[in-house]
C-alpha cells in the first residue's frame, strides 16, 4: 500500500507521483480527501479574479497561448496596458462581486523597467488598498524588480511552469524551465507568495503530468497555490485540434496534487467551463478549494459569474468576501 502520510514533505520522487496518478479513483479521490480535510475547511473556496491588462503581441511562442505573435491565424483583439485606475475600478468591481484576490495578467515575455512597470506597480497598490489579494503574471522578471513587487505589497506572483521539463521543449522553444524557476525563486527571496501550476491536455503523458507535480511539490516551501489548467484548443494555435481533458483526468490531478502538496490552495483554473456543477464538485472533494471566479479568463471564456454563484448555493460553499 502507498504511503500518502499528512505530513509535508518536498523530496516526493516522480515514481511515487506517478503511481498515485495511477491509483483506482475512488480510493485516490478518498486519501485526498482524508488529507484535504487535515489541513483545510473543505467548505472554504477561495474565489479569484482574473484580468488581462495587456493582451496579444506576446514575443513566446507557447503552442497553447492564444497571445503569441506567432500564432498569426488566431483572432483576437489586441489591447496595451490598461490604466492604472479602471484596473482598480475592475477591481473593485470584482469584490463587489464576491471575489477575494485579483489577479492580472499582462502578455509579455518580461518585465522591463519604466513608465508601463510603474502602472503595474500602482494597479497592485490600489488592488491591495481595496482590502483584496493582489496577484501579478508579467513573465519573468529580475532581482530588483520582484523586490519593487514586493514593496508595493504584492501577494503572489503566477508563473506556471506549465508540463513536465522532458516534456516542456514540445510547448515552449522561447523561454527555458531553468529562466521560470530562476523567476520564482526570485519572488521567494522577496517573501511573495507563489502561485504555480500547470496545464493537461496537450499531448503530454501520465509520467510527465507526475513529473510536473514532482517539480511542484519538491520546492520548499510548496507554492501557496497551484494552479490546474486543462487545454483549451484555440483555434489558430498548434494545439487547436487536441482532444478536451476527460474531468476524471482532472480529478486525479487535483487529487495528487492535494495529498503531495496538503496545505496548497488548489486552484481550478483554465477550462473549469467545459465541467458541469457535478464534475466540479468532484474535483473539490479531490481536494480543489479555489477557483477563477468570472466571466473571462484571461481571453478565453469561463464558467461565468451568475452559474458560480448557483453553483456554490447548491454545494453550500462559503463564500470569501
């Protein structure tokens, strides 16, 4: 029999992680749970904001991002930097709403110093002085510029690592894993919080999905959220034409991560909209407990406020104000 244990621990080897991917689901779903229940209230989801304050023209060329100048074919309205003050009016907006954190998102390759760095800098101090979570993903960034983040009272800095480092070049041939992990050991140093995950569903095996969660789960301390994201195919993108993640894949996901990684904030992130209220529920009892809370992600769409509402009412979550 496996060994999940209930204490953290970071030196998990992609052999265990992958033979808990493995496991019958019921019995997987169940030890997450026990674990889930260890270190959380499981009726607590944390319900997250996203904005896109600068879209398109990104230099990357990740097959799954609809935002690469590479993919010429994909439609889409490209958008600056959006002003300081209605990024805090949205902001607001977004409290109102019942979201806890604000997130914003920003199509670069990385942050340059000057006039549209000193905006983002300003949009994190007007989202904190709201009372809320703030939350940045600019790309990878510099010493100095995740201690400015830092000053400005940044809460977390998102940059997912996306898949596994064997699988990683197949995605991703303008940025290195090592740049991404130097970027959030960077964020670490200033004491900012990490939020760090991945992406399923573009052509990756079980062993990569393990050895992303190994990655993951082997930093020290874990990220304070971890975000899972499944595919969505755009069209125009190299991966338009990949099957949808089966919500079963999924749950083992969430149900992994939550036993290798108990005190994490697993958050349901990208394609969350392509799951009913049922499928999703299984996904918190593997142990989710945050979500992207909106009508938008980023650019694509999401599950949408008014059903999140309905759906948290009928699963008789709390929800963060």
């Amino acid at each position: 029999m496996l060994d999940t244990g209930q204490d953290i621990r970071s030196n998990w080897t992609v052999d265990e992680v992958e033979a808990l991917l493995r496991l019958p689901l019921l019995d997987l779903v169940g030890r997450a749970n026990t674990i889930h229940r260890t270190y959380h209230d499981p009726e607590d989801i944390q319900k997250a904001s996203l904005l896109s304050i600068k879209t398109g023209s990104c230099p990357e060329d990740c097959a799954y991002c609809p935002q690469s100048a590479h993919h010429r074919e994909v439609e889409l309205t490209k958008e600056k930097l959006m002003d300081p003050g209605h990024v805090v009016s949205l902001a607001k907006q977004a409290r109102e709403a019942g979201a806890e954190r604000f997130c914003m998102g920003a199509a670069w390759r990385q942050v340059r110093d000057g006039e549209e760095f000193d905006n983002v800098l300003e949009m994190v101090r007007g989202v904190r002085n709201l009372g809320m979570e703030a939350c940045v993903t600019l790309g990878m960034l510099k010493p100095h510029q995740a201690q400015r983040l830092a000053d400005a009272g940044l809460t977390a800095y998102n940059h997912n690592l996306d898949t596994s480092p064997e699988f990683y070049g197949e995605i991703i041939g303008t940025r290195t894993y090592q740049d991404r992990l130097e970027t959030l050991s960077y964020c670490r140093d200033e004491g900012i919080d990490l939020c760090c995950g991945g992406i399923i569903g573009m052509g990756e095996s079980l062993r990569d999905r393990a050895s992303l969660l190994q990655v993951l789960a082997s930093f020290d301390p874990h990220p304070e959220s971890v975000p899972i994201n499944t595919l969505i195919p755009i069209k125009g993108t190299p991966l338009e034409h990949r099957e949808k993640v089966s919500i079963f894949d999924l749950v083992r996901m969430v149900a992994t991560a939550r036993i290798t990684m108990p005190a994490t904030r697993v958050r349901l992130s990208a394609g969350r909209s392509d799951f009913s209220t049922a499928e999703q529920a299984l996904c918190f009892l593997a142990g989710a407990n945050s979500v992207f809370y909106g009508d938008v992600l980023l650019t694509a769409p999401n599950a949408g406020t008014q059903n999140d509402r309905n759906m948290f009412t009928l699963l008789g979550a709390i929800a963060e104000d």
